[in-house]
C-alpha cells in the first residue's frame, strides 16, 4: 500500500517588530542622540558605527531623538536595502536643500533615472585613464625628494585629473576653497541635517554655500563657452560627452545644462577618488615589502593599460586597499514605506545607513579585519570591480545607486599608483602608528598623512 506524501512547505518566521532589533548600550541620560551632536562627534561617525556593528550584530538600531536610524551592516542584506525602492530614496532634507546645492546625488524617482541615463551616455568614449597617466606623470616629475604631505597632495593631483576628463581643466586655486566646502556640505547632509537640523539655521552657511556654489559653476562655465565657441574634438572628455548628445538631441544643449552636468561629474568623482588614491598610497608607503612587490612586477614596460590590468600585485593592493578605505565609507537612505530588513519591520520614515568601511572591517566577515593584507586576494584579484555586493565586499557600493564609474574609478586608481611607483619611494617610519581616522564624506585622516618621498628619477 502506498503511503500518501504530503509536501509541507516551513512555517515562515513572523517579522518582529522595529524595537527588537538589537541596541548598542545607552551613553548617559541622552540615551544616543548625544553620541551624535556636533562637529566632532559628526567626524567619528565611523568608528561608532563599527561599535554598534561589532556589538548588535548585521542589524542594529539606534533612536536619536524623534529619528530612528537603522545600521545594516551584512553585505547582503545591505544590497538588498540599496537596491529597494522603498529605500533607495533621498529624504525630505536632501530635496529641501537642493534649493541651494543642485547635485544630481540628492535627486530621486524619475528624474535622478532621467541623469543617470544621460550621464552615463555622456561617459562613453571619456579617456578618463589617459588623463590620470598623463597628469600622474607630470606630478612625478615635479615632486622632489623629502617631506610631502599625501593627503593635500593627492587632493590636487586628483582634482587635475577629475578636471581633465571633466572639462580639459585643472583644479585651479580659485576653485579649491569652493570645492572643499560645497565637498563638506555633500557630506554633512547625509546625517547632519537629519540628526541635528538646527546646525543648518544659520543664514550665513547658507550664504557661503550658495557663494561657493556660483564659483564652482563659474569656473566649468568658462570652460564650457571655450568649448561652444572653438569645439575641440580630439577631447575625450566628459564635457564633449554632453555636447555629442546634445547635438544628438539627447541632452538639452544650452550652456547652463551643460555647464551643471559637468559640475556635477567633477564632484562626484574628486572626493571618491582622491580618498581610494590617498589611503591605497599610503598603505604602500606603511608596508615597503608591498610597494617592492609592485615596483618590481612595473619594473620594465610602457606602463599602458594592459600591462597595469594584468598586473596581479598591484590589483591585490587595490583590492585591499578599497577593502579598508573603500571610497564611499557610507550611505544614507530615508524609508518612504515600511519594510522589512533582516526579520524586522522597518518603518517609514527610518534613517538608513549602509557602510562599506564598517561591513570591510569586521571579524566575523574577514580574517584580521583591520590588517592590510593583499595576500588574501591571491588568484582571484584582476576580476572588475563592480557596484554588486559579493562576499561582503561592496566598495562602490551595489544596485540601482551603486557607482556609475566604477568601471573607470579601479583602472584610475591602478594607473595613478603604477606611475608613482615608477617614479618615487614612499616611506612611513617605522613604527609610525596608524592615523586618527575620521569622516566627512570619505574616511580620511584628521591629522595629515605627512610621509617622506625619493625621486626615482636618476
């Protein structure tokens, strides 16, 4: 007689609710909030969030005052939130300020789809690589033997390499004090403005942005009526990018439109850049036996694309250096409907935090979480580089938001470090311990990265 089968399906878990998600210890009276408030506590965000990670697990949650902010910090669940629609969503504070700071970072829906689409037309055929050996060739030859530091160095090396693919342009003096501080707005918005409003209330922020905000388009606006008035198409940069399309009628062709997408790829791609560029350096410059490695592996060659691709040293320097220091260090969501993260019911309206330097740097993801080990990359280090979260890796992030050019960011960064271990030694003292490293937008060092460099070139 033949028994009957009956296919259950597992009873499916019940989410739980919001407040059962796990909670870092309270610090004082002020439960978190007062973990949060000011300038300084804005810059050690980092480390805190690696705090609630360690402690809560891939999930935690923390109030601060009326705003609920929810740390996701398991690279697929992240993925999963990055890629939502209820989540992939900038909050009331970023579209308020685009009154003032008109980034195509702060839009959403339909119209952030709109630039996407169009941006990355306007990236086909840019020789963004061309422009960083050529402009990383030239800051060798000037760079003399002795004390440099790296950090303001690099911000300008990249600055000319971004203005270069940009618009045919370098990072020019009058720039630089608008850069920083349209950079440093960018970056506070993503939790200042959601944590502590009232520090956006004086009237004279406002003033300063919107004066550096003018500057910044003034300067790539002069670039673009160059350009209408004597076009250059041996450029392959992002400028004639846009006026192909508008030609095509892809792109509206007025100089005002054009003008802003170029802005908006300057600053898009300089702070990224500069912060992989600055700590990949400086790690070769701490480990001497890694900057040997690659050095040697350089050692004879045109140093053109395909020898720096195939490079696998230097590929798992890179890796590891984006694993440690990965460009975007976090990203901010505002929930615009309930959902569910990891078993519990998010609800709307949560702050959301995404950190790839957080996800990078715990234990139970990755063996000696804060050692810089490009070993661990062994035979697997040339594959691309690509905006999709695998193994709880997502340096460029992962799904509909994640980096437009980070297939352009990874061979930038490798042609900048081949060329300026070609030309100079870098050199931490030993026993220099690691920098205080803090936060405003990127993870960089608050005190400097002072080293001491050698011409290579006799």
């Amino acid at each position: 007689m033949l028994s009957r089968v009956t296919n259950t399906a597992p009873a499916v878990e019940p989410s739980r609710p919001f407040d059962e998600i796990p909670e870092p210890p309270r610090a004082g009276l002020g439960g978190h909030l007062t973990e949060w408030l000011g300038i300084e506590n804005a810059k050690d965000v980092l480390s805190r969030l690696l705090r609630y990670a360690q402690r809560c697990g891939p999930v935690a949650r923390v109030r601060l005052g009326p705003v609920n902010l929810c740390l996701v910090s398991d690279a697929t669940l992240a993925a999963a939130v990055l890629e939502d629609p209820r989540a992939n969503y900038k909050g009331a504070s970023y579209i308020l300020t685009r009154a003032v700071l008109d980034n195509v970072l702060l839009l959403n829906g339909k119209e952030w789809e709109r630039h996407r689409g169009e941006y990355k037309l306007a990236l086909k055929d840019v020789d963004a690589v061309g422009s960083a050996r050529a402009v990383t060739s030239r800051f060798v030859g000037e760079t003399k033997s002795g004390a440099l530091r790296l950090d303001q160095a690099v911000c300008q090396l990249v600055g000319d390499i971004a203005g270069d693919f940009t618009a045919g342009v370098g990072l020019g003096p009058e720039l630089e004090p608008h850069r920083r501080r349209i950079q440093y707005e960018l970056a506070g918005l993503g939790i200042d403005l959601q944590c502590q409003p009232w520090a956006y209330l004086s009237p004279s922020r406002w003033v300063r942005l919107r004066q550096s905000v003018s500057a910044a388009r003034a300067y790539f606006r002069a670039a673009v009526d160059t350009r209408m008035a004597r076009p250059d198409e041996s450029r392959k940069d992002i400028l004639n990018g846009f006026l192909r399309l508008a030609r095509a009628g892809q792109y509206p062709g007025d100089p005002e439109s054009i003008q802003e997408g170029v802005v908006n790829f300057f600053f898009t791609a300089h702070d990224v850049l500069a912060s992989s560029v600055t700590w990949c350096l400086y790690l070769l410059a701490r480990h001497p036996e890694a900057q040997a490695e690659v050095r040697a592996a350089l050692a004879t060659g045109a140093l053109d694309r395909d020898q720096i691709d195939a490079c696998e040293p230097l590929a798992r320097v890179v890796r590891e250096s984006l694993r440690l220091f990965p460009g975007y260090a976090l990203f901010g969501r505002t929930t615009r409907a309930p959902m569910e993260i990891g078993g519990y019911r998010v609800p709307r309206g949560t702050l959301l935090i995404v950190s790839p330097f957080v996800t990078h740097r715990l234990e139970r993801y990755w063996t000696r979480a804060e050692s810089f080990l490009p070993s661990r990359w062994e035979g697997r280090a040339t594959a691309p580089v690509v905006p999709v979260a695998r193994d709880n890796y997502l340096p460029f992030g992962s799904g509909a938001r994640g980096c437009l050019a980070s297939h352009l960011a990874v061979p930038i960064l490798k042609t900048v470090v081949a060329h300026t271990l070609r030309g100079l030694e870098l050199h931490v003292p030993s026993g220099t311990p690691m920098p205080k490293i803090s936060y405003w937008g990127t993870a960089y060092a608050e005190d400097g990265l002072p080293i001491e460099v050698r011409s290579l070139a006799s």
